[in-house]
C-alpha cells in the first residue's frame, strides 16, 4: 500500500482517523511515538504483537494492562477472537479513544477498564491531564503519588487479584505501565499462580534502577525470563514507509516463560537480575 493510498480522515481536533494494519483506529496526531507510528506506519510495535500473537488461540483469554489507544488490543481481540482481552487503560481522554477504537471495529470480546492497577486496592495514584493539543509522549505517563495541582488527576486503582477472584483461565499477562510493573505483579500474585500464563513485560531504559526487582520477583514466581528487544521502525510495516523516523530507538521488554513449561525459545534468557543490556 503506499502512504498515499491509505485510508485517512481528518477529525478536525487533535485526533484523526486512519486505515490501519488491524482496522480503523482513532489516533492523537500530536503523539511523538504511538500517534505518529500509526500515521506514518498503520502500525506501533508490530515485532511486540508478533511474539504474543505465536502463543495464543482463538479461545484464549489475555489481560493487557497498559492498553493505551488500543493499538494492540484491536490486534490481540482479533487474534482471540472466541476468547476474550481484559484492557486496562487510567488517563480519561486516552482511554476514551481505546474504547472508540474497539467499538468502531465491532470487537466484542474486549472488555475496557478505566482503572490503574497496582499492589494495593484503592492506592492514591495521579496522573497529569495532558494539554492533548500540543506535542507529547502521552504513552509515558509515569503516575504521581500525590495531588499536584487542579490539572493533576486522581485515578481508579485496583489490583489484578481483586478484579480477577474468578478468573480460572488466563494465557497472557501482557504489561506495559511505565515503572509499574512490580506493582502490578504484586498484586496479581494469586492470579499468576492459579492461571500460569505467559507474562509480556515492559522493562523500560527508563526505568533501569527497577529492573532487577522486576526481574527477581518473575523468577520468584518459578518463571524463566527472555529478552525481548526491537526496533520502534519496522522495515515491512503496514504502509511500506521506507522513512525511518525512530531512528536507532528501541522498546526493551521480557517474555516470561513458566519453569516447568518445555518451549523452544528464539531469544536471549534473563540469567543475572543485576544485568540490563542498556546500562551505561
């Protein structure tokens, strides 16, 4: 397809409309990464969606925490498609747009939540109501433990155990919360042990100083851990865009396996906690 040919509508504010790998998707226009990906690329993040989507069936059921504008949920709703996806998705304005991204697709096995999740039912956690007309990172949104001012925001926390006290099947636990993540784990401790599923998880460079405690609590949990490490750019992405506007950025996570699972895995394991292949 080339770039001209795309499926494009221009909404008039700060969102747009665009054709994209999965279907039609709502996007920010003034977003450095996500946004601008899916403009450029119809897609953010393809080789993180490759990877998931090698270890589920279509009656599976996923929990992706961290959903944002539903760039993979669309995708992983699709794969799943007589299962079901669970998205969690805090900041209002963002969340509005994951749940317009998978009503005007027709999903109806994805179930949105506006809530934050942590290690504590009903923690105090902010976030800062973004000035959404002006270029920004949004899908770095790092949480704040205390009110800052009349523009920061207080979120709906839960935690992973109390939401899912039912839940007897899970086959991915997908995470990408900025910093979160042991939080998230935390409280999510009963779920993982009862359901056993695969865990994709974020271990950003800019959070390396939380690494080894992210790394550390998997293993305690009798799972073994890969390194997971691609390019932003994606060389056959949707709109065969040859313009690499990432550059040499990367995204870092770890795709965590059970102990006592016999799978073949084309990646590099987490051995040492204490390494980070970004350090300085």
């Amino acid at each position: 397809m080339a770039i001209d040919d795309k499926e494009f509508i221009s909404l008039g504010g700060f969102n747009d409309l665009v054709k994209m790998r999965d279907g039609w998707m709502v996007f920010n226009k003034n977003d450095m990464y996500i946004g601008r990906s899916i403009k450029e690329y119809g897609e953010w993040s393809q080789a993180e969606i490759d990877l998931c989507k090698q270890i589920l069936t279509p009656t599976d059921f996923v929990i992706e925490v961290g959903s944002n504008i539903g760039s993979h949920t669309l995708s992983l709703s699709k794969k799943v498609d007589k299962g079901a996806v669970f998205a969690f998705e805090p900041q209002d304005v963002i969340f509005q747009n994951l749940c317009a991204n998978i009503s005007i697709n027709s999903i109806t096995n994805c179930s949105c939540f506006h809530t934050a999740l942590s290690d504590e039912k009903d923690k105090k956690l902010y976030f800062p109501n973004y000035n959404f007309n002006k270029e920004y990172n949004f899908g770095a949104m790092s949480f704040l433990r205390v009110k800052e001012s009349d523009h920061t925001i207080e979120a709906s926390v839960d935690t992973l155990d109390n939401r899912f006290k039912g839940l007897n099947r899970l086959k991915l636990l997908k995470i990408d919360a900025e910093g979160m993540e042991v939080n998230i784990l935390k409280g999510g401790i009963d779920l993982i042990k009862r359901t056993k599923p695969f865990l994709y998880l974020e271990n950003s460079p800019d959070y390396i100083e939380k690494s080894q405690e992210l790394i550390e609590l998997v293993f305690s949990l009798e799972y073994r851990l890969f390194w997971h490490i691609t390019y932003m750019y994606n060389k056959n992405n949707f709109f065969k865009n040859p313009n690499n506007v990432f550059g040499k950025h990367i995204s870092c996570n770890m795709f965590g396996v059970r102990k006592d699972q016999n799978i073949n895995i084309n990646l590099e394991e987490v051995t040492d906690s204490s390494f980070y292949p970004f350090r300085k």
